[in-house]
C-alpha cells in the first residue's frame, strides 16, 4: 500500500513539472536565460569587437579560400539531405529521389536560418511531402521519428569532448555550466537508442511493426552524425583561412560545446547562444575578439 502511495506521489510531482513547463512564459523564459547567461560570460569579449575591424579582416580572405569555405557550406547542406532519404527509406515514402533532396535542401536551409527547435524545417517538410500526395496518416510518424533523432550526432560528438577526443578544456574549466550542457547532450544518445528499441514505441509511431530495427537506429545516429561533422568541418575550413594555424580537434572541440549551447538556448539557428561560446572559446586560443567575429560572421 506504501509502495503504491509513493508512486502516486511520484506521478503527480511529474504531473505538476510537466504542467510548469506547459506554461508559455516558463518555455520562453529558459532560452532567454540561457542567452542571457551566455551574455554575461562573454561580455568582456563582446567590448573589444569593433565592425571596422572585422570587415578589416574579411578583406584579407582571398578569392580561392572563399570559394573553398562556400564550396564545404553548400556540401554541409546537402549531406542534411541523409534525414530525408532514412525517412523515406524506412517509412516507404512514395517520393521521387530528386524530390527528396530537393525538400530537403529547402527544409534545411530554412531551419539552419530559422531554427526554433526544428520546427521551422518540420512545418516545411509537412507541407512540402503533403504535396507530393503522402497521406497524414504516413507523414505523421515519419516527422516525428525524425524529430529527435537530428542531435544525436552532436550528443556523440559530445562524448569525445568528454573523452578528450575533441578538447576544449580551458573553455570548460573557466565557464563551468558547460560541463553540465555537455554531459546533458552526450546523455540524449543512450536516451534516444533506449526509447527507440522500447516497446511504446514500436506501438506508437512504428504503428505496431514491432521495434525500430538496429540498422536503421544506428543509420539515424550516423545520419546526425554526419550532419554535425561536416558543420564542424566547415567552421574549421572558416577558422583556418581566417586565423591561420589552429588545430582542427581543439577548434572542432569549441565548435561542439557551442552548439550544444545554441540547441539548449532553442533561438533562431542558436543565435547568440552559439556565436558568444565559440567568440569564448577562440579567443581563450589567444585570437583577437575582431579575428573570433570575423569567423562567426562568415559561418
């Protein structure tokens, strides 16, 4: 009888948390927080940024070296197009294959530029797919399997942060709630695999077909993964035209934790949130803040 008291108390605590959060100003209130604390941490850098000295150090970026960080940013893009093609795959979406790099190209563009926690690339895919004719009754599952799988590429990502594998040691050490983000995001990944090999879930949105299959759990994971790879290569290739000899694991390391910091702020592409984590972490490399915001500005 104790033991059935107690889960009932349990039940209603996540009843009333569950509750809090519904609430509109509680959920907007969590990303303000968030950019508001990133603000404070960096806003000794933010006083040393000067326009005249960025646009400065844009004019120094040759020719070639442009065309080389426009020719990874479109490849990033395109490599997104890997979420479309596992949906389709694996929920037998009847659309044409440059059809779905197409509504991918666009939904990702607009989420990159819009973010919101995705919502602006599911509202566009919604729209676009019930064109070409699937039925709601397939594109409902398909969005929200899709939904929750695109951080898991940055939560294992996060993992080799933690390992050492991609170090930002001295940006964790000075700014110490990071290292709760970071343990938060690298805890999505076993999180994500545990719910998609549940039985609620089979029941839910694989609408009875039994378990998520391993292959395509794995193929999920290696989808983001390679989504988050190549945005990080892509801040790397802008970071060394424009500040010379840095290390890609140190740099991709800053880009990782900067991420996870724009994804927990949930504002438009992790704007703010991003941009003053990485403006931190470049200039702890001994970068001018002008140099740092150049960089972020051409990203």
């Amino acid at each position: 009888m104790q033991s059935k008291q107690q889960t009932l108390e349990r039940f209603k605590i996540v009843r009333l948390f569950l509750s809090i959060y519904r609430i509109r100003a509680v959920r907007a209130l969590f990303p303000v927080a968030i950019i508001a604390l990133v603000y404070w941490e960096g806003q000794h850098e933010l006083r040393q940024v000067h326009l005249g000295l960025i646009m400065r150090e844009l004019r120094k970026v040759p020719t070639s070296a442009i065309l080389q960080m426009i020719g990874f940013a479109l490849l990033s893009v395109a490599v997104m197009s890997t979420y479309d093609y596992l949906i389709r795959a694996h929920f037998r979406l009847k659309v044409g294959l440059w059809e779905t790099f197409r509504y991918a190209w666009i939904a990702n563009t607009f989420n990159n530029l819009i973010g919101f926690a995705g919502l602006a690339g599911v509202g566009l895919r919604t729209l676009m797919y019930k064109k070409s004719g699937v039925p709601t009754s397939v594109l409902t599952p398909a969005i929200v399997f899709l939904s929750p799988l695109m951080i898991t590429g940055l939560s294992l990502l996060s993992w080799a942060n933690i390992f050492g594998l991609l170090p930002a040691t001295a940006l964790l050490e000075e700014h110490h709630w990071l290292i709760f983000a970071v343990w938060g995001m690298a805890l999505y990944l076993p999180f994500f695999v545990f719910v998609q090999r549940s039985a609620l879930y089979a029941k839910w949105i694989n609408r009875g077909k039994g378990r998520t299959p391993w292959l395509t759990v794995v193929a999920s994971v290696g989808a983001s993964f390679l989504e988050w790879s190549f945005a990080g290569v892509t801040f790397w290739t802008i970071s060394s035209h424009l500040l010379h000899e840095v290390h890609f694991p140190v740099i991709f390391g800053i880009f990782t934790i900067a991420a996870i910091a724009g994804i927990l702020s949930m504002a438009p592409g992790g704007i703010g949130a991003f941009d003053l984590i990485a403006l931190l972490g470049l200039t702890q490399l001994g970068f001018k803040s002008d140099q740092a915001m150049a960089v972020l500005v051409v990203f």
